[in-house]
C-alpha cells in the first residue's frame, strides 16, 4: 500500500486563491479563510501523525486542527497491516477494506465544507461527529455490507450482507472509518483460541507463541498492534473480556438489552453481547457512547429502554474510587487453581484499589452460587438463532440452515464438536416452546434467581461493584491453546445472570504476559463501571504496547 505523499503548503492553500478574483481578495477566501486573516496563526501543515498510541480524541483533534488529515491517520493505519499483520504471523486481520480512503477522503471532503460554511477548528464540533475518522477494526460475525462477513466458517465465504450491522451502522455515522475486519474463531464457538476455517489462526501481539484467547481475538491483537484505534468485539461468555485481558486492553459487556445484537451472526442470542474493546477506558466510553441504546430489531433492547446514558466518557473520573465499595470474589482468584503469577498480581491490584480511595471487601461469597450456576443455564439455541440470521440476509444467503456445514464438511477441526452441540435444537421452534423449553433470560427462572442471589450479596454487603481477575491463568501456549485453557472467569456467573462487566489492564505476568482487572456491577450501571476502571487506569497506567510491533520508518 502507498503512503500518501508530503502534501507542500503551496497546495494547501490553493484553495484560497481563485483564479477569478484578485490576489488580495481572493488569498482571504475559501477554505482557509479564518487561517489566511492577518489576525489569525498561520495554518499548520497537514503531515502524517504517530498511531501506536493515539486516542480517538487525540485523531479527531489533530485532523481538526489542521495538523493532519483523515487520509494521512487511515493510510497509517493501512500502513501497519501490511508491513506486520502477515509478515510476523500475527493474522489478526480477515479482510482489509478496499475503500477506507475513500471514505476517509470524504471525510476531509466534509471538514472542509464546514470550514468552508463558517465551522471552525476546534475539536469540539460536533458537526463533525463524535468518533470523526477514528479508525476501526469490526470482527469478522458484524454485518458490513460492502465486506464479507464470514462468522470465521468458510460455509460463509464470500458473504456480503445486504446491510450493515446496527453497532456497525451507528460507528459509520459517528465519522468512524471501518478500516478492516477481523479474525474469529469459528462460530464464535472457542473462548480458547481464535481459529477459523475462513482466516486461518491468530496470536498473541504480546507474545506471538501465545493465544489471544477467544473469540474475538482478531480485533484484540489487531487493537493491540494499532492496526486501528479500538474495535468492536462479541461476548457469549468471554469474547469480548477475554481477549482484552490477554492483550492488555479494556472490553467491557453490557447489560443484557442495553446494545443490540442485530446483524451480528449469533451464537446464542439470549446470552450474545457486542460490545468495544479498545487500548484506554476513554476510547471505549466514547464508542460505547454512540453504540448503546434501543434498536427495534433487537427485542432484548426494549428492557434496556431509558438506561442508555447521553455521554459515557462524563462518568470518567479519576478520583472515582473514592469511597467506593468494592467485594472481592475470592472464588476466582483460589491459589489451588489460579496461576501464582496472577494472583500475585491480582493481590497487588486490590492494594492499588485501596490506595486509590476504594474499600475492599475480601472474600465476598454469593450463597449456592454453584448450584445456582449448574441448574441447566445455558441453551443450545445456536441452530435456531442461525436460522434467523441467514433469514435476514435475504436471498444470498449461502446457506439456509447451519446444520447443511456438518454434512458439507465445510468447517475446520476445532468446529466440528460445537456444530454437532450448539446446533443440536430444532431449527424452526423457538427454544422456549422446544422440549425441554429453554426461556429467554427474562422468563427463565433459573438465571433470574441466580441474578436475584447476586444482588442480594451486594445489597446485603453494601457493595458497589465485584472484582476478580478476568482470567487466573496467563495466555496459554497457542499450540496447547485447548489442552492448557484454565483460569477463564467470565464464564458463568456475568453472562448467566445478563450483569456488566469490564476489563481493564492490571499489569503484566512473566514479563510481558498480560493480566485483566474484571469489575462487574449491577443491571444497567455500566457509567460506574466506566468511572471505576477509569479510576484504576488512570492511577496505575499499566497498558504498554507490544514490543514486536514499533512504529513505521
């Protein structure tokens, strides 16, 4: 890929002198007209800014102010995917889009309108959008229709959604570019690793011998790596905090009916969550900001009606640890299982809670907590839910029941058990109405009594929030990725019972071997969660990028 060339200020400026009008007049018009007056600072010239560890702010406000353009921040970022993404055998990246410079050029197109129609400079304009040419990875199972969208199966090669996605249509009208998609296990099915038969096998940008854990490992690598600024991610179990927690990143799961799942290839739809990951609690904030909220093709989004908050990134408090309560789940950090290293370091983030202002409360039990959670939780409604996606895709659909994969044998060696499971259930009855019924969350009495039994520990205990490390154990070896899967803790408990949860950093293990600080909270109250791990970001700074990934020449 070409790096777009030093733009000189001669050409920069042609704009303002037309060649109908005379020099003096015309030198004061045109889109630099506010920079041209004798009263006003020279304009800058646009040049290339460094990525690795910029901000979604920090790119809309370099654009804006002229120090750079849209162009030069996606080219940058295109720049990175083809110089590391193959040649260090990362494989974070499924399918680079042909016209994210195009789309960014449109971008710089509209800034100049506006400044054309009177706007100014400042990063505060909002006409501009909220993520303004803040460059983004999608997972590979987000509908995008100018794409492919595979679910990481090569059953769906070649899939191109009549539409987008609604996270991935709300981001594109926010001024988001969508600069690539990423690699997925297949079907979402692993938490383990993340291996498609589509795109083949993705590492760990931390350690390249290592797994990024699953299922959205392509985005969390490819976030690390700063192949874009932050991405979007799913989590049935753990796909979204999971990954984060191996590659040093904050992910955060919503409540269950806060953010819509529409167009995203389901796994199971009374559990699916999709959500942002991203290398700062702040860029999270701000793409969660314009991706939560009512969408009525999703109907889990009618609950979550009125608990959208305007602006996310206003709950983001350094100092909002301060007297808040916060109860250790000691059950997920047991030294008889979890790695030493881990807990270690885990040990020492409960003390850097506490300094930062927090109470800690240790060793907080939810009472039957593992008889509730073994009490048939889980639905195998994967050939269902897949019925009605490829429903929605309308007549190019490549296949019309997941179940015609198994007899075609197109699926790669880790999918085969979760076919023959997940898609066990009849295709055309809903679960509920199946025999045995599996409810949906709401009508299902099993997960609201374990959702009932976990605020009633906190009611009880007076507690704000639940802490324990997103995984006991470091990423595993990637060729043992599913021998060694141990210390996976976002299983269970959050999605069962629909809870928030975030990740954020807590440092590393083993040298460079990266630890997650999970903080779950109560239905709906993901601005404290965002004001708590924010907090902890912000007094302890322990995100560093990956060493095998440095900036370009």
């Amino acid at each position: 890929m070409s790096t777009v060339p030093h733009i000189p200020l001669f050409s920069f400026r042609l704009s303002c002198l037309r060649p109908r009008v005379a020099p003096a007049v015309g030198i004061c018009i045109g889109l630099l007209a506010t920079a041209c007056s004798p009263a006003s600072e020279p304009a800058p010239i646009p040049a290339p800014i460094p990525v690795e560890r910029a901000s979604i702010a920090e790119v809309r406000t370099a654009i804006l102010e002229g120090r750079t353009t849209c162009r030069m921040v996606v080219q940058a970022h295109l720049d990175r995917i083809e110089a590391y993404d193959a040649s260090t055998g990362l494989g974070a990246i499924s399918e680079v889009n042909p016209r994210a410079l195009v789309q960014a050029d449109s971008l710089d197109r509209a800034l100049a309108d506006h400044r054309r129609g009177g706007g100014d400079r400042s990063a505060g304009s909002a006409a501009l959008g909220p993520l303004f040419c803040a460059p983004l990875l999608v997972k590979d199972n987000f509908d995008t229709h100018d794409l492919p969208t595979t679910g990481g199966s090569i059953a769906l090669a070649g899939n191109l959604p009549p539409r987008d996605a609604f996270m991935v249509r709300r981001i594109r009208e926010a001024g988001a570019v969508v600069v690539a998609k990423t690699n997925m296990a297949e079907w979402a099915f692993s938490p383990r690793q993340t291996v498609s038969s589509s795109y083949g096998t993705t590492a760990n940008a931390y350690a390249l011998d290592r797994t990024p854990a699953g299922s959205s490992g392509g985005t969390a690598s490819g976030v690390a790596a700063a192949f874009g600024v932050a991405g979007l991610g799913s989590d049935t179990g753990n796909s979204i905090r999971g990954p984060s927690s191996h590659l040093a990143l904050v992910g955060i799961r919503s409540t269950l009916g806060l953010t819509s799942r529409a167009g995203v290839i389901p796994l199971a739809f009374d559990r699916d969550v999709a959500g942002p990951m991203g290398r700062s609690v702040e860029d999270v904030a701000r793409i969660f900001t314009v991706v939560a909220g009512f969408d009525p093709d999703d109907p889990y989004t009618e609950a979550g009606r009125g608990h959208a908050h305007a602006d996310y990134t206003t709950f983001l408090d350094p100092e909002g640890l301060q007297g808040r309560r916060l109860g250790v789940l000691r059950v997920f950090a047991d030294p008889a299982t979890g790695d030493t290293a881990v807990l270690a370091r885990f040990d020492q983030a409960l003390t850097e809670l506490a300094e930062l202002g927090a109470e800690v409360v240790d060793d907080v039990r939810i009472p039957d907590q593992a008889d509730l959670l073994a009490a048939g939780l889980f639905c195998r409604r994967f050939r269902y839910d897949m019925g009605v996606y490829l429903a929605s895709l309308g007549e190019g659909a490549p296949i019309r029941d997941v179940a015609e994969v198994l007899e075609t044998g197109a699926y790669g060696p880790d999918a085969e058990g979760g076919l023959r499971s997940f898609g066990s259930r009849p295709l055309d009855v809903h679960p509920a109405d199946d025999d045995p019924p599996c409810p949906d969350f709401r009508e299902h009495e099993g997960r609201q009594a374990l959702l009932e039994a976990v605020l009633r520990t906190m009611d009880e205990a007076e507690l704000d929030a639940l802490v324990f490390p997103t995984w006991s154990h470091p990423p595993a070896p990637l060729e043992r990725a599913n021998q060694e899967y141990r210390g996976d803790n976002s299983q269970g408990l959050i999605p069962a019972a629909g809870l928030p949860a975030i990740t954020v950093p807590m440092g590393f293990t083993y040298g460079n071997l990266p630890a997650g600080l999970q903080i779950a909270g109560r239905p709906w109250s993901e601005g404290l969660l965002f004001q708590l791990a924010y907090a902890y970001e912000q007094g302890t700074r322990h995100h560093r990028p990956p060493e095998g990934f440095p900036p370009l020449p």
